[in-house]
C-alpha cells in the first residue's frame, strides 16, 4: 500500500502533490469539500495548514495489516459469532495520557471482556476508545460564560479564559505525538498480557530442559483466527470528527474504482449522532475509507435514513463492515430500534448491532454534574437485547464510557454513588463514566441477559 502524501506547509484544502492515485485524490477532494459540522474555526487558517502540512509526514498509529486483521474479526461478529467490546473515556485528555491511566482502562476492558466471553460462550471482540479519542462534538459553541467551548484537547484547553479556549491547530501535532504514545503503551500491555499467559508453560519449559527430558515446544493458547481477540489483541478507535486530523496519514488501498484510503490514525473510526448528516463531509469521508466504521444512531433516525446509511457506507455488502451504534436511551430503545433494524435486517447487509446506552441517558443532577444512572444504563441495554431476540437478529456488541480509575462521575451501582457524592472524585474532561467496580458490575449485568 503507498501513502498519499503532501509537502509540508502545503495549504489547508489543497490537492496532495505525491498522490499515488489521482481518482482517489479526486474523491477525497470532494468529500472534503463538503460541508462538515462542528469544526474548530482556526483564527490563523495559514498557520493551520502549516501544521496540517507536518502531519501529512506524521508516522503512522496503526498498520494496514492490523486493521484489516479487525475487519475479519468484526465479520465474525456480525455473523453471530463474536461479541464485540468497545470502551474507554469518553475524552482522552494529554494530561491523562499516562501509564496507569491507559492500563487502568485496558485491564478494565479485559475484566468486562472475560466476563462476557464466559457468559456469552463466544469470543470478544475489545476495541479501546484510546489514542486519539481528543475531539469532542458539542451541542453549543459557547459556554455558559459566553466562551468558545471546550471542543477536546487536539483543538483548545477546557480552562474557562478566551485564551485556553481559542482553537489552536498545534494541538493536532500534539494529538499525534500523544496517539503514538498510547499505541506504544496499548502494545506494551497486550504484548504484557501475552507473555503472562504463556509464562507458566514457559517455566516448565526452562526445568524441563535442564533435566533429561525435553518439553515441546510451547504453543500459544490462543490461536489466531478464532473471531475474537485474544488476550494480547486491542485495536483502538476515535470519533471521526475533525477533519483536518483525519486526513493526515492516508495508505492508497487497492485499485480502480474499488480503491478506497486505509486510516493509519486508528483502526476503527465511527462518526458521531451531531455530524452524520447524509450530504455532509463526515459521510463522504467515511465512504472512502477501508477501515472499519461506526456510526451512532440517536432516537431521531428514521428506518428509511438508516438503510440509506447503510447502503452508503456498506456499498460491497461486507459482513462487519458498517456498526451501527443505537444510542436511543433507555426509554425510547424499545420503541425506536425495532423498525430499524427490521428495515436494515431486509436490506440483506450484514451490519454489527451495537449498544451504546450512555449517551441516551445523559442528565444533570441537581448539584449541577452531568451525570447518567448505572439502572438506566443497564435497561437500555436490557431493551437492546429484547429487541434483537425478538427479531432474531445478533445484539452484536456494547460501546460504553469507562475508566479504571475510582471515579464517582455516575450514579448508582453496588456502591451506591449518590448525586451528594459526585463532587469527590468527578475527574471526566467531558461525558461522565463508570469507574472501575461499576464497569465490572454492568458486564455482569449483561451476561445475565447474554445467559437469557
Ligand atoms: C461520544 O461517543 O462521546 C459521543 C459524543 O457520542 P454521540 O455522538 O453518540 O453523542
Ligand atoms: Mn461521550
């Protein structure tokens, strides 16, 4: 696969000048150009090509290889045959760019995985929400004070001044450098994760040989090719929302009129319920790319848009290819989501259904945190799955805002977070998550309903 490429300093908006492929260039022009919701204004929009020029060059996050490898695995899962996993912060900050905090959220990943796996009897799928989850869409541009918002660390600073607050397209390089770090971490840990569970056999290897007998060799138990991921198998995925960063680092893949652009920014990129407007930028993009996408589905969405989607990002027909992320909350689920995907299940694609029961749910507490319930949480999954066994279809998968950190940012759970204890450890930059011991309690949860 060759990289699209551009010279540094190249101006926002231009055509690359080493494009491998001239159609494909062509069509990444036009997606482009089309109108693209909840982008960052950058007051210098020459300093901003500038960096948009450097990124261009930036080092891949991601390879080709390992995300075609999640391809193939999410074509288990929408065939029935895999659970998919999806979690992390709701937004990765560079300050919390750190050791413990990325492990703390991959081993809370793995506890809520091996939990499902057992009761589900299939294998999981875990994709983190981690290195480059830094862009936030927001229902307003100004805050209460009047301030530009706070739209994630890749493009302006939460702190309430209009200096921290003014869009500053440096961060994108930031992003990257801090991306890059957390993809080595995320690779440290699986490969940690690896060596663990063969370190058993490997010690009876090293005794075995010093006396006279041999033992054989080793095999990993984990054999490749099973659909889920084995223990020392993360992808990592982001919202695809600022444009001028997720056009950076582009592999050409394959030919002709099939040729489509490989992400090497994150494996799995979905697009967000504020920015899948049909004829906008966001779609069109996602259109060209090879990897993976996911798309959030509020109450709004109608059947006949949802095929539309589906037909638009599914255009091969590939099993996996396309989730759809229903965020419907837990009063509406059972009531919107079943045209939907009786309508999307008569098309024939083979998409992945799967629940995102956080951002449905989302309220402020009368001490003024946004905040969402543990109950509510697991009774809009609770209806997900009633809605899918009651038409036969696979409830693919969950997409949750998670932490490993003892965070009291949602209600509820064994502990009993109250609305009075929300002020003691609400650490979140954005949307609020569920720490450690809840995160664990809600895998439980579904594996009950994954036992029926
Ligand atoms: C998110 O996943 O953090 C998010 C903003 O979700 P949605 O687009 O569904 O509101
Ligand atoms: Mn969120």
């Amino acid at each position: 696969m060759k990289r699209l490429g551009s010279q540094c300093g190249e101006p926002a908006g231009a055509l690359h000048s080493r494009v491998v492929d001239r159609t494909l260039a062509g069509r990444l022009s036009a997606a482009l150009a089309r109108p693209a919701a909840q982008q960052p204004d950058w007051p210098d929009p020459e300093r901003a090509g500038a960096v948009i020029g450097l990124l261009h060059d930036a080092e891949p996050i991601v390879t080709p290889d390992e995300t075609a490898r999640l391809s193939g695995r999410l074509a288990s899962v929408a065939r029935g045959e895999a659970f998919l996993l999806q979690g992390g912060d709701c937004a990765e900050t560079f300050e919390g760019n750190t050791e413990p905090h990325l492990r703390g959220n991959l081993g809370v990943l793995l506890e809520m995985a091996g939990v499902l796996a057992d009761a589900a009897g299939l294998p999981v799928v875990k994709i983190a929400r981690m290195a480059g989850q830094y862009a936030k869409p927001r229902s307003s541009p100004v805050d209460a004070l009047g301030l530009p918002v706070y739209r994630g660390d890749i493009v302006n600073s939460p702190e309430p001044t209009a200096a921290a607050r003014t869009p500053d397209p440096q961060r994108m390089l930031m992003a990257h450098a801090n991306a890059a770090e957390a993809m080595n971490l995320v690779r440290r840990f699986c490969a940690g994760r690896m060596a663990e569970a063969v370190l058993p056999q490997r010690d009876l290897v090293r005794v075995a040989q010093s006396g006279a007998d041999r033992a054989a060799p080793v095999e990993p138990r984990f054999a490749d090719g099973d659909g889920g991921s084995p223990p020392d198998e993360f992808h990592v995925s982001h919202e695809m929302l600022l444009l001028d960063y997720e056009r950076a680092v582009l592999w050409a893949d394959g030919r002709g009129p099939r040729a489509r652009l490989s992400s090497g920014l994150a494996h799995f990129l979905w697009i967000g319920e504020r920015t899948r407007q049909l004829d906008g930028a966001h779609i069109a993009f996602a259109e060209l790319l090879s990897n993976p996408i996911g798309l959030k589905l509020g109450p709004s969405v109608t059947p006949e848009q949802a095929v539309e989607y589906v037909r638009r990002l599914d255009p091969h027909r590939t099993p996996g290819r396309l989730t759809l992320v229903s965020r419907m909350g837990h009063r509406r689920v059972r009531e919107v989501l079943p045209p939907i995907v009786e309508k999307v299940a008569a098309s024939g694609h083979e998409v992945i259904w799967q629940c995102d029961p956080m951002h449905g749910n989302t309220r402020t507490s009368r001490n003024g945190y946004k905040t969402r319930h543990f109950d509510q949480v697991a009774d809009e999954i609770a209806g997900f799955f009633e809605v899918h066994r009651r038409l036969g279809t696979h409830p693919g998968g969950l997409h949750v805002e998670v932490t490993g950190e003892d965070v009291t940012e949602c209600l509820g759970g064994s502990s009993e977070i109250s609305e009075a204890d929300l002020p003691a450890r609400y650490r979140t930059a954005c949307d609020p998550r569920l720490n450690a011991e809840q995160s664990v309690e809600l895998a439980f949860s579904v594996a009950k309903m994954l036992r029926g």
